[in-house]
C-alpha cells in the first residue's frame, strides 16, 4: 500500500469494516465495543475528504489577516483599527465565492453559558455547581446579587464583562439557534467583528474561494483573539494548537514579539506538551520598517523572549517578512491591484520600501529580489511543503496507527471463535455441531430457567415481602363491614326466643356470643377471606408470573410443564395458609367467652340506678356521703355539698355504692329484654371489631414470615426438580434440532466461513501494516 494513496486507506478500512459487520452478530459484542468501531469508522469520510487546518493565532494587530490575505493572494480579509477577527473563520476552495455564517445550536450555547459561569464563579469564590441548578431567570438575579454583595465587600468586580455578556446570552437564548446564513463575500465584515449586535451567538464563518492559489485540501483558520471577554474563544484556539490544526502559524509585529494571551496560551500548552512547537511557524510581520541596528535588537529580544518560555524554534521556521508588500506586488504582478479593495491605500509603503510603485514585469523581481517579501515567498512555500508532505505523511501515519488498532482489537475478538473452527471441515460437521448444540442449548436452558426462578424469588425476597401488608386497613374494615352487617341483620325474635328457653336474664346475655357463631360462622368468614386475599396477592401475582416465565421456554415437554402447572397452582401455599388461619384463631373461642363475660358485666353495671337516682340518693344522704367522701381523701375537711355534688359521676358512683352497702335503697328500674339484647349485640360487635383489629398486625406479620418460607422452599424444590428432568429436556431438544438439521447446520456452516474469513482479513491487515511500518 502506497501511504501517498488515501484511495488505498479507504479500501483497506472498507474491507475491515465488511469483515467486522458479517461476524458482529456471532461475536457478542459489547456498547463500548460498538462505540469503539464506529468512532473508527469517521476515518472513512476524513480520508475520503483529507483537510489540513492551517491555524493564525497572534495579538491584536499582530497582521493575521495581511499575512492570511498575502497567503491568498488577495485582498480578501479586510484590515481593521480594532480586532476584526470575533469568531474563528476558515477559509478553504469551494464551487462559488461566499461565506456562510454558522450560529450557535442549543448545546453550544449551554457549554457558552457553562464558561461564562466558570469565571464568575472563581471571582465570586463560590462552587460553579451553586448556580448550575438554577433556572435561567433565577441565575441572573442570584448572581447580580452575589456580584453587589461582592462589591460591596472588595470595592470593584473584576469580571463584570463576563456578566454583561451572560445577560446578553441568556435574554437571545433563542436567536437565530442553529442557524445557517448564506451571505456575499462583501458582507463578511458586517457578521465577524465585535461591532456585530449577534456576535456572541455566531459560532463561526466559512469562507469559499473559486480562483485562490492554495492546495485543495488546506483550510486556513483565522482564529478569534483572546483579548475578548468571550471565554469560547480560548477553548476553540487551544483546541486547534494542541489537536486539531495541522500547522499554525504565530503572527507577531516588530516591537511586540511573543506578546499576548496567544503566547501565554501556547507557553502554557508547550508545558505538558513539548511536540506542539514542531507544527510552529514564526512570522515576524513588518520587518521591514525596521533599521540595521532595530533589527540586531529585535532579534535579541527574540531570543531572550524564546529562552524565556523555553521554546526549542528551528531556525528555518522562522520568517522575517513584510507581508504587505509581497501581497502588493503579488497583485501588482498579476494586474488586479487596481481592482482591490482599501490594499490599495497602502500602495506608500511599497513604494517607501524600492523607491516607487513597480509595474507588472517588475512587480516579480521585487518578489525574488526584495527581502521581506522574498522571506514571505520562502514562509508560503515552506508551510505549503510541510502540508504536503510532513502533514500528511503524518496523517497516514496515524490512519495506518488507527487501521491496525482496529484490525488487533478485531482479530483479538475473533480469536477464541477461529480457535474452534480453523482445524473443523465439513465432514463429520452434522454429528459434531449437534453434540455440541444439543449440549450447549441444553445448558442454556437450565441456566435460564435457574436464573428465572432465583430471580423472581430474589425480587420478592427483597423488593416485595419487606413492605408487604397482606391484610391491610382496607381489607380488615371490609370484614368489620361483613361482621356488622351479619350482627345487624339478625332476626332478633329468633335469638330471643333461643336465648330464653330455661335460662334466666343474665344467663342469656353471657351465651349471646355463642349463638351468634352458631348461626354466623364469623370464624368461616374471617378464613375465607384471608384464602381469597392469598389468592388475588400472592398465587395470581407470584406464583402465576413465575409459571408464565418457566412456561415460555420452549424446551420444556409436556410431562415437565404439567408438573409446573401443578406445583406452583397455589394449592400448596392455600393448605398451608388454612393451617396458620387455625393459629391466627386459635384464641377466637377464649374470645368468645370472653364476650359473654364482658357482656354479663356490663349488665349487671347496667342494673344500678341512672344518673339522677344516684345524684338523688346522695343529695338525702348528704352528711353520710360527706362522710365517706372526706374519709376518702376526695374533698378537704372544710368541703360542702356542693363540692361534692361537683366530684363527677365516677366518684359518686362510688360514694353511692358505699351509702347502699349500709342501708336499703329503692327498687331497681328494669329495662326490657329486648333493649338488653341490642345493647348485648352492640357490645358483641364492638369487641368482635377490635379482635380483628388487634389481630391484623400479627397475621401481617406471620404472612410475610410463612409466604417467605414458603417461596425459600419452593426454589430449592424447583431448582431439584430442573436438574432431575434435564435428560428430559434434552429429548425435546434433540427432537427440534432433528426436525430442521439442514437449516440449523446451514447456519453454523455459514457462521464458521464468516467468521474464517474475518479473521483471514484482519490478520492480513496486522501483516501488511507490519511490512509498511517496516519499509
């Protein structure tokens, strides 16, 4: 292969890339890897279409432009008495003379508004991430407040550009976003300059010129200057001089060389990076005005100024020139001088240099003879030289460097699949690929069936049981709701009529309980609906998914998957469920019982006088309940009848007891017993309720710990029954790779000759780019 051949780099990527694109579907690759080729894949178009960025970077009138326009040979960037160049401008070969101005996308104006960020936060002493969080409205009234509190303290803020120019980015956060602009080669003054209302959105301008004496592949690139407050234009130089540019040129002008924040920049960048300097050329503009003597001193300053930032500068790049004057006499030469623009005012200064304006003929001697511009000839042809050859016989370089990278990492994953197939023919292919098949498909299988049930387990284990509420407030109320309605709608002559055969008032009120149950079966009713809760939450919601995702694998037979089917029905969660609703009831008789006692109480409490009998027996025994009152510590010696009247029924209650304990009081007020059973019922239903209520947290409880279990149980049992059934399994996959052989060998067939010939292509690749390397 031929390095000066981009053509040959084309094919020798095109066939890896072929070679990658048939075997990637058998190789398993990774994102990353993905990510990796395809960032190789770019070479295709860079080769295609080669450039060479040729990048000017220099002080503010250090003559970018004079020297750009003479490399042009033509009046084509305007001089300015400020800094013209705003945004980075290339300039290349095209169809047609025009510019195209290039605005800012949205990302571009985020990592804009990110700088501008950077720099105020500094100043400011605060985190970067304070404002970063904030919206757009938020962050301009949060830093003008932080910027006055500043000033406040420090007197002065020293970059209130960088606000400024931040409230101009965000107020047209908008405008003109993405925006492409054809304009006319007159118009480009208008778009790049600082006197531009939108030039913080423009991104950059591209020049195209038809008739201009440059390489096609060479773009020059007017950078922006750093003695803006734009902290965009930094980052854009920095990343030309230490990447993207493949030459640069540093401008300077007599009495300022290697002054500005493009040499600081690039004795920054030359710091970590030594290399740089060998894609330098030095370009001392303006030599010319200069006497003998200036000249020795110029000279010596450039050369403490260089041992100063420790640069190492050949001393062929480095050119002393007038580029104004090689630029007149170019156009001179070629007769379009008077055809130029505002060059043509400077026309004095040629003539100041030789002594008058040459005409045509003599316009090309003075271009050899006269040194400055003999210098700027030497410069313009030894940058172009460097293109041609070193540049680019570096950028072959490392397409070459980036074609054997990617042909290693490709062989290094074809590898353990050629291992396998390079010594297999096809004889014997047919019994050989169905072992292997049949036992790879069959390990395959019971991996995933394995990993499905571990899965699912391990999600319920961890995700689902922690937090699980198996009988929630929803579901105990609905039961209250049952047990109510149950009590409520009672046929009280019915229950009356049982309570009162051969019992007397009191015996009948304790068994109400009992009788109730006979006739309800609250117990029954609490069981099925701890069954059916089981049934909706955990056999339809688990069980069934995990049936669902075991059943889905093909390789299962029948026999296999009937078992399944069986096993995880939910039969066996539901009977144990039956036993610990025997627990979770075990204590509901006592309570029972305990029912009709507490009923029995509340009756008897119920058979002392009301309110007013207790207040009225009290009041005509006033002395005596003075007495036990006193006696009783609940009032001072000193008390009356109406402080004890004042005590509450609870005391009272007391005290009247006490009275009745010596002496005999009027008869007792009976209620009906039809009142005596409501009451009975309602106080049935009340501590019915509250037993299901204390209940609820102990069967939360209890269920999580038994379904936990339960599934623990069922892994261990599933994943023995997989392995017991395996030969099982390996039946139904033989009878599917049996049933289409030819179609399942075709294949394999077709996958080992894919994967022979990329591995034959890439390994010629390594070869022949170790010959090349070599020669």
């Amino acid at each position: 292969m031929k390095e000066s051949d981009y053509s040959n780099y084309v094919k020798a990527f095109t066939r890896l890339f072929e070679a990658y694109d048939a075997a990637a579907p058998y190789l398993g690759v990774t994102d990353d890897f993905t990510y990796f080729v395809n960032r190789k894949r770019t070479w295709l178009e860079r080769l295609k279409s080669p450039e060479f960025p040729v990048a000017f970077l220099g002080a503010f009138s250090a003559g970018k432009s004079t020297i750009i326009n003479a490399i042009l040979g033509d009046d084509i960037l305007p001089q300015a008495t400020k800094s013209f160049t705003a945004i980075p401008t290339l300039i290349r070969k095209g169809r047609a003379n025009r510019a195209v101005i290039h605005y800012l996308n949205e990302s571009a104006r985020e990592e804009l508004k990110q700088l501008y960020l950077e720099e105020l936060s500094k100043e400011l002493r605060k985190s970067s991430d304070t404002y970063r969080k904030l919206s757009k409205g938020e962050l301009l009234s949060t830093l003008a407040k932080d910027i006055e509190q500043y000033k406040n303290q420090f007197g002065s803020f020293n970059k209130q550009k960088f606000f400024d120019e931040l409230k101009i980015l965000i107020g047209g956060w908008n405008k003109l976003s993405g925006a492409v602009k054809d304009i006319a080669l007159t118009e480009l003054p208008s778009y790049v300059t600082e006197d531009y209302e939108d030039v913080l959105f423009v991104d950059q301008a591209e020049i195209f010129l038809t008739d201009v004496n440059i390489p096609e592949n060479v773009v020059l690139v007017d950078l922006p200057g750093l003695g803006v407050v734009n902290p965009r234009h930094r980052k854009v130089t920095k990343s030309y001089v230490e990447n993207d540019a493949k030459a640069f040129v540093i401008a300077m002008k007599v009495f300022h060389l290697l002054e500005g924040e493009e040499i600081e920049l690039l004795a920054e960048i030359h710091s970590h990076r030594k290399r740089v300097l060998q894609r330098a050329f030095w370009v001392i503009n303006q030599w010319d005005v200069l006497s003998s003597q200036q000249k020795k001193e110029e000279l010596a300053n450039f050369a403490q100024k260089i041992d100063h930032y420790g640069f190492h500068i050949a001393k062929d790049r480095v050119f002393r020139v007038s580029a104004l004057n090689y630029l007149l006499l170019k156009l001179i030469q070629e007769g379009r001088l008077e055809k130029s623009g505002s060059i043509r005012e400077h026309v004095d200064a040629l003539q100041k240099a030789i002594g008058k304006i040459p005409n045509k003929g003599e316009a090309e001697g003075f271009i050899k003879s006269l040194e400055e511009a003999k210098n700027f000839a030497t410069f313009r042809s030894s940058l172009f030289d460097y293109l041609a050859n070193t540049a680019k016989a570096e950028f072959l370089d490392e397409a070459r460097s980036e074609y054997l990278d990617l042909a290693k990492k490709l062989r290094e994953r074809l590898e353990p699949l050629y291992q396998t197939y390079k010594n297999k023919s096809d004889e014997g292919m047919k019994s050989t690929f169905i072992a292997g098949e049949l036992s790879r498909r069959q390990d395959e299988v019971l991996r995933h069936l394995r990993t499905t049930v571990e899965e699912h387990i391990k999600v319920l284990r961890t995700e689902v049981l922690p937090d699980f509420v198996f009988w929630s407030d929803e579901d105990r109320e609905r039961l209250g709701e049952q047990i109510v309605h149950a009590i409520d709608t009672l046929d009280r002559k019915a229950l009356k009529n049982e309570l009162l055969k051969g019992l007397d008032l009191h015996s009948v009120v304790s068994r109400l309980p009992h009788k109730i149950e006979e006739n309800l079966h609250i117990q029954r009713t609490f069981r099925s609906q701890l069954q059916q809760l089981l049934e909706e939450q955990i056999v339809r919601r688990y069980l069934f998914r995990l049936l669902d995702s075991i059943s889905s694998n093909e390789a299962l037979p029948e026999e296999v998957l009937s078992v399944l089917r069986d096993r995880l029905s939910g039969r066996d969660m539901i009977s144990r469920l039956k036993g610990m609703c025997d627990v979770f009831l075990f204590e509901y008789g006592g309570v029972i019982d305990e029912l009709g006692r507490t009923i029995m109480a509340k009756e008897a409490d119920e058979s002392v006088q009301s309110k007013d009998d207790i207040m009225e027996l009290v009041q005509k025994n006033a002395d005596r309940a003075l007495e036990i009152a006193k006696s009783r510590r609940l009032l001072g010696p000193d008390a009356g009848v109406k402080q004890l009247l004042a005590l509450g029924m609870d005391k009272l209650t007391g005290i009247y007891r006490a009275i009745t304990d010596t002496q005999p009081i009027s008869p007792v007020k009976t209620t009906g017993q039809s009142d005596e059973i409501d009451r009975a019922l309602e106080c049935y239903k009340a501590g019915l309720l509250e037993y299901t209520r204390k209940q609820q947290y102990q069967i939360n409880k209890f269920a999580r710990r038994g379904i936990k279990n339960y599934f623990e149980e069922l892994e261990q049992d599933l994943l023995a029954y997989f392995e017991s059934v395996k030969d099982e399994i390996a039946k139904t996959i033989m009878k599917q790779l049996t049933t289409d052989i030819d179609a399942e060998l075709n294949a394999e067939l077709q996958k080992q000759k894919v994967i022979k010939e990329a591995y034959q292509v890439v390994t010629a690749a390594i070869s022949q780019g170790r010959r090349n390397a070599e020669s």
